[in-house]
C-alpha cells in the first residue's frame, strides 16, 4: 500500500523515485516520500504553494537507500573530525 500515493516527475535524477501524499485535514500540505526495498522514507513535508522541486533538490539524497537519519550521522560525524 505505500504505492498510494501520486509518483511525481521531476527533472533531476536524485528526485527519481519521489510519491506525494497529501495530508489528510491539511490540503495544503503535502508529505514527500521514498519507497525503498525495506522502508518507506518520509522525507519532507511541504505546503503546496511552495517551490517543491527547488526544496526537494536542495534537500532531498540520491535514492541510494540512505536514510536521512544516516546522511545526518555521517556530517555530524565529518563535523567532529
């Protein structure tokens, strides 16, 4: 059932692979997420009148199956050193 929600299309290839989903009681919001082997990603919430591929680009790690939670371990950890 994670395939629910819309796949959208953006030009970039790390954006390959997003679905949309809006917030059920919040029309304006709309949930960005991944569907991976093993997990479903959610990755940004948005409101709908935003520039969503500028955001996403800007925000969003190549579908390498790296969770955010990872990718912020791995800069914290580059951080420290």
């Amino acid at each position: 059932m994670p395939e629910v929600g819309v796949r959208r299309e953006f030009q970039s290839p790390r954006l390959r692979g997003l679905r949309q989903w809006p917030v059920p009681r919040f029309a304006d919001y709309l949930l960005f997420y991944r569907v991976d082997s093993d997990a479903v990603r959610v990755l940004r919430l948005l409101h709908a009148k935003m520039d969503i591929a500028r955001v996403l680009e800007d925000d969003i790690p190549p579908p390498n199956g790296q969770s955010l939670a990872d990718l912020m371990a791995e800069l914290l950890k580059e951080e420290r050193e």
